[in-house]
C-alpha cells in the first residue's frame, strides 16, 4: 500500500507539474494580480472586470477581502460611489473580522461623503477612530473630522 500510495502521490505531482508548466495555472492569487496590474496602471474600468471576474471564481480564496477591496476602490475611482459602497458593504458582512475593516470604513467613509451625506461619512470615520485608535487609517479618519468640524474660514475683504 505504501507502493501504491508513493505512485499516486507521484502522478498527482505529474500532473500539477504539468498544469504549471503548460501555463494552465488558474488560482486567486493569479487572477488578483491581473486585476492589480490594471489597477496600478489606473485602468479602473478594466480593473473592475478582473476583480469582479477574481471574486466571482474564488469566493473562498485567502485573498478575496483584498480581492474585493480592490473591486470597490476601483469603482470609487470611477465615481461610482454607491456601487462602490455595495462591494464594501458586502465585504464587511462576509469577512466581519478582516483586518482590513478599519480602511473599508474609512472609505465607505469617503463614499458617503461624495454623495452628500456628511453624517454618515462623520459616523464611519468616528468609529473607525473608535475602534481602532491606532491604526493609520484612524488617523486618516481623524484627520478629516478635524477638517469638517473646523470652523469654516473666513475670507479676508
């Protein structure tokens, strides 16, 4: 049996050696980079397709909260707010825990302010401060409810 398990083992070897090598390789990580590599060169709309499409095949990866962090920032960045606001919003239900969750309610943050709704963005960027207190994007946080609750500057005649 130890035979028979060693040659199994072998053939399965063989043929993920083949799967690589004849570039057949399809997994999360592969698919994220795509969608990186649009993203870096600030072609969001094509960004946006390959995260979807990286998403939807692995919806299990280890990577599919960055996977979909990646989606909505590039949706935002297309000023599709609310479409943006959707993929984070659906992040955080599926990954409540994700250690990206301080910077997905910064940016559903900033999201809710670019459709008007400063309130929303306030309570966002309060809790973000709240709740994570030392992590940079509460300063980020921070920093923008000091913009809004400064007083508004007066012009000089």
């Amino acid at each position: 049996s130890g035979v028979l398990a060693l040659a199994g083992l072998l053939v399965v070897a063989g043929g993920v050696g083949t799967y690589y090598f004849l570039g057949l390789k399809a997994d999360a990580t592969v698919a994220f980079n795509r969608g990186l590599a649009a993203y870096n060169a600030q072609d969001y709309a094509r960004a946006e397709v390959l995260f979807r499409r990286a998403a939807e095949r692995f919806p299990r990866s280890m990577i599919i909260d960055h996977t979909l962090n990646h989606l909505a920032m590039s949706l935002f960045l297309q000023k599709r707010y609310a479409q943006a606001m959707d993929v984070w919003q659906d992040l955080l239900r599926r990954l409540p825990e994700t250690a990206l969750r301080p910077q997905t309610l910064y940016h559903l943050g900033l999201a809710e302010m670019k459709q008007g709704h400063l309130d929303k963005a306030r309570a966002l960027w309060r809790q973000v401060t709240a709740d994570y207190p030392q992590h940079a994007y509460a300063k980020h946080a921070s920093a923008r409810l000091k913009e809004f609750d400064a007083p508004p500057r007066s012009k000089k005649p």
